[in-house]
C-alpha cells in the first residue's frame, strides 16, 4: 500500500495550470474498496463524456472507507463547477447503493497550479478566495492541509505540516528506549542502532518516495532536531552533543539525506524516470505482476539428474575487478567439446550471470534437441529457480524460457573450487570471459539500484559533514563518515566530542566559573587524555593530526584502552564535582 499511496500523491506534484483539488471523503460504515472498482471506473467516464465542464483531469485513490478525488481544472470557476458535479453524481451512486458521503467529515485542499512562480514566492499560492463544494446541498470545508494514509499533505507542498508532525511521532517511537536503557544502564548501542534502523527510521521516512524530493533549509533543521531525539537516547551522549557529530558517530545518516534517497530511488524504480546520474531506465529490471501467471511458470523443479543425458554442462558466473562474465563448458564423455563465454554490463551482478549461464545451457539443449544434465556451483541460482514469489521480470523471463527445458535437462549442485574438473574449467573460463567473452545485454538487477542509492546517500552524507561548522573536532579523528562506524563507548564519545565531565566543557556552557583544571592546565579532554598528571596512570601518546583517524578507529577496537578512558573520566568527574561544591 505504501508505494500505490506514494504513486497517487506523486502526481499531485506535477506541475499542472490551473487549479487542483483533493477531496477527501468518508463515507460511512462501507468498504470502499468494493465499489470502487465499478462506480468509480463509472464516474471517470461520465465526467469525461462532456457532463463536467473545464474538467482538466479526474483521479482518485481508495483506501479502507476513505476515498480521494483529485480533479483538476483552469480556473477555480470550472473547479467548483466539476467537483460539485463529481460530488452530485458520486452520491447519487452511493445512494443507489444505500450509502451517504459524511459531508461533515469530508476536507477538501486546492492546490494552486505553479504556472506563477512569483505569487508562490509571495505566499500567494492558494487562491484569493477559496471555491465553494457542496454534497447534499452541504458545504464542505476547505482546509490548507489534511491527512492521508499517514502522509500530512497541504496546499503548497511544503511539507511543514507533516515534517513537525513527525516529531511527536518520533517522541512516540522513542517511548520504550527509555524502559530498556539508561544513561549507565541497559542494552548496548549496538542493539539500539539496528532498533533504530529497523523500527523507527522506516517509520518517521513513512512516503518519503512522496515528500523527500526538496527540502528548505528550515525542513532540513526540523529532521535534524527529530533525528536528534533518538540519536541521544542511542548514543548516551551529552544533550549538547552536535547532531551532525552523534551521526557520524553512530554510523547512522541524517534523516534529510536518507529522505532524498529514497525519493530518488521510487522516481527511478517506480515512476521509471531518467536522470539522477543513473543508468538508462530501459537497461533496469522492473517488477512484474505475477499473480496472474500460472504457477507452473513460476516454479521450476528440475530434478537434479535426467537419465540417457547426452551432454553434461558446467556452468559458472564470476566478478574481477567490476567485470561480469559467464561461462558454459559441454563435456561428452569427460572431454570439454565446446565452450561459451559470455561478457555482460558492469551493472549486472554474478548471480545474474550464473543464471544466465543455465539459461543459456537450457536453451542449447532445446535448440540440439539433445538431453543434458547441468551443473552449477550457484546454489542461490537453483533456489530462485524454485521460488514461486520473485517479482524480477529478468527472472521470469528466465523462467519462461526454461520452462520448456523440464523433463530434458537435469539441474543439480556441486561443490565449488573442490577438484571436479568440469567445475573448475568453468570457473576458469568464466573469469576470462568477463574481459574476453561475447557481450550479453541483460537488465540491472535492483539490488544495483538499491546500491546506488546506498552511495547517493554516503556521498551526500560526506558532503553534508565536511561542509558543516559544528563538530570541528569530531571531524579530526573522523573525517570520513561510514554505515558500519558504531562509537559504543560513551566515555570514549565524550573524549573525542569534548562534550563530557570536563572543566573546560562546563566552564563553556557557564557551569563553571573557570576552565582549568586543579593541577592548572586547560582542563580539555587532551589535557586529561595526555597531560594532567592526576590522570598520568591512564595516559595515551598522544596522536599526530594526521594520525588521529587511525587512532581513533585502534582505540574504538581496544577494549583495554576504553576502559583507560572510563577511568580518566571518573578522575575528570571527580575534579569537576569539586569545583561546583
Ligand atoms: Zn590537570
């Protein structure tokens, strides 16, 4: 449901003249869905069969007993006339049906077309006097935003509205964080990054496919201060830790730039659009319908041998240095007879190239009109063969074409890289065709997709952080950003954020009246890390700036030297409560 809602609400954001509109209706006590189908399809026709006036375009999503009308007309004089002439007939079908619009529930939001980008700049998107819907002889109201399926939309398409809502629901998300783990207490950082990222960041980018394509400055602040909430809770950190730095930190994007991700990603996969710095949307796998194929099609059981086999053929797929290739060995009696080698895109993956190889192999049995029996190291391969929900239309091509296969080709397992001759010639030759082989145009599969947003997001991350003013220090012993960082230790975090029990820190946010410490010196973490002489038993070297990275990444993994860390903080903790009695 989640993408079909995103698709809806994207077309409202193409730039149309005139005036929009979304309806949102309520009717009572009915599953919508059921009459949807029917009347709906109905309405589309007699609308467009001349009865509505200046009706530009008519569109409409239905979820539950809650249905959404998007008309669009030039001018809010033809709006009125075709909304209230969709409404009119819309109950007069329900009626039939012994159903009622709630009128009082009902919302309406006009949305302005952009053809005046100066008035949008003025504030004047909305019109100077918003037009007038009636059901039943009943006004309904128009308001400047509404819910739908859980995206709050409103009439300029700032997303204000539903970016501070995601902030109560954030509060909400980060409810049991609190009964599972403390400042000193409870379960590790480990556990709450992947709750984080499983739980609550799908949750709070809910639709982003729909509201994550631009963001203001102010859009951007507002994520960043609700990210913040729970990079606090996850991190342990002080409360005035730089959210940019609690990021990098716990190897977790901003929420702003995950966002995007996952608008580009919906624009190319789903809305099939060009650009982005990605490949030709036509060299792109897409997803299938598949209910509608006969499962027979959708689940291949080869048996593993078939008896009489004329032919036995290795197959194998392999990956050097970014090049694809797949090889196709047939043996006769022992003895390599023929070879095929084939190159495919860089964008392909090895998987695909080891199904390509039994593709291929099955389809040279069907065309000698010959029985062979294959082999294939690609477990993976003979799985997917047999799995009847895969989306991938590459993959059911593949099936279609093997379909024809069963009965006169055997399909089994062998052991990689263990001696079988057959095995390894294969495998040698599918290294040398991924340079040499012929070229063999297929599909991206999506998981490329899914890898280049995955950089989109670290290379806009990274850009993100250099380009920042707060977290100066931080960014000495982390420069780079990096999924996989994860700084479990809170005292070790308060070293290197300098937010942590340190005279130097408290004396900056007016805790303290002077920032030295007892024995004199400046009392900043490096003092206390390196210098100070009461804290000389858990003393580091301290690192050059150009050695600070890998310091910090050593330091991180040492589990002796984290404690040494822990100790220096109760000592600087010790000298700080002092000085506030
Ligand atoms: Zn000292």
């Amino acid at each position: 449901m989640e993408l079909n809602s995103a698709s809806t609400v994207a077309n409202l954001g193409i730039p149309l003249s005139g005036a929009r509109l979304l309806n949102k209706f309520y009717v009572q006590n009915v599953p919508l869905k059921d009459i949807t189908v029917f009347d709906l399809n109905d309405l589309f026709k007699n609308l467009h069969g001349g009865k509505a006036p200046g009706l530009d375009r008519l569109d409409y999503k239905a979820y539950a007993d809650d249905l959404a009308l998007i008309l669009c007309a030039s001018s809010r004089k033809n709006l009125e006339l075709s909304v209230n002439s969709a409404l009119d007939l819309l109950c007069e079908k329900l009626s039939r049906l012994n159903l009622r619009v709630a009128s009082e529930k009902t919302l309406a939001v006009v949305f302005r077309g952009t053809q005046n980008k100066n008035k949008q700049k003025r504030g004047l998107a909305t019109l100077k006097r918003p037009p007038i819907f009636k059901i039943n002889n009943e006004t309904i109201r128009t308001v400047d935003s509404l819910k739908y399926l859980g995206v709050i939309i409103d009439n300029r398409f700032s997303w204000t509205d539903h970016i501070d809502f995601l902030r109560s629901k954030m509060l909400n998300l980060i409810k049991n964080f609190i009964s599972v783990s403390g400042p000193n207490w409870g379960v590790g950082a480990s556990l709450l990054k992947h709750w984080y990222l499983s739980v609550i960041q799908p949750s709070i980018l809910y639709g982003s496919a729909v509201w994550g394509g631009s963001f203001t400055v102010k859009n951007i602040n507002s994520l960043f201060s609700i990210q913040r909430l729970a990079l606090l809770k996850i991190s342990k950190s002080y409360r005035t830790c730089p959210t940019n730095a609690l990021n990098v930190f716990l190897g977790i994007p901003p929420l702003h730039v995950v966002a995007k991700g996952l608008y580009i990603k919906f624009q190319i996969w789903k809305l099939r659009r060009n650009g982005f710095d990605f490949i030709d949307i036509n060299n792109l796998d897409k997803f299938i319908e598949i209910n509608n194929i006969e499962l027979k099609y959708r689940v291949l059981d080869f048996s593993s041998t078939v008896v009489n086999s004329d032919f036995e053929v290795y197959t194998d797929g392999s990956g050097i240095d970014g090049n694809i290739g797949a090889s196709v060995c047939i043996f006769n009696n022992n003895n390599c007879i023929n070879v095929f080698k084939f190159k495919l895109s860089n964008f392909n993956s090895v998987f695909q190239a080891e199904l390509a190889a039994i593709n291929f192999a099955a389809g040279w049995a069907l065309d000698n009109n010959v029985r062979i029996n294959i082999f294939t190291d690609s477990l993976s391969s003979i799985e997917a063969l047999k799995k009847s929900n895969s989306k991938s239309k590459y993959l059911n091509d593949i099936k279609n074409n093997m379909f024809g296969a069963i009965g006169s080709v055997g399909l089994s397992w062998v052991k990689a890289h263990a001696g079988i001759p057959g095995n390894e010639l294969a495998d040698q030759y599918a290294k040398d065709a991924a340079v040499n082989g012929n070229f063999l145009s297929m599909p991206a599969p999506y998981s490329y997709l899914k890898k280049f947003i995955k950089k989109f997001i670290l290379d806009n991350w990274q850009q993100h952080w250099e380009d920042s003013k707060s977290g100066s220090r931080v960014r000495e012993f982390v420069p780079h950003v990096d999924y996989d960082l994860l700084t479990h230790n809170r005292y070790f975090l308060f070293f290197i954020s300098g937010h942590g029990p340190f005279p130097a820190y408290l004396h900056r946010f007016n805790i303290l009246e002077s920032p030295n410490c007892v024995c004199g010196g400046l009392g900043d973490p490096d003092h206390f890390a390196f210098e100070c002489p009461l804290t000389s038993s858990f003393h580091f070297v301290k690192p050059t700036s150009l050695n600070k990275p890998l310091w910090f990444s050593n330091i991180l993994k040492n589990k002796n030297s984290l404690v040494r860390f822990e100790q220096i903080c109760r000592v600087t903790r010790k000298i700080c409560d002092d000085f506030v009695v």
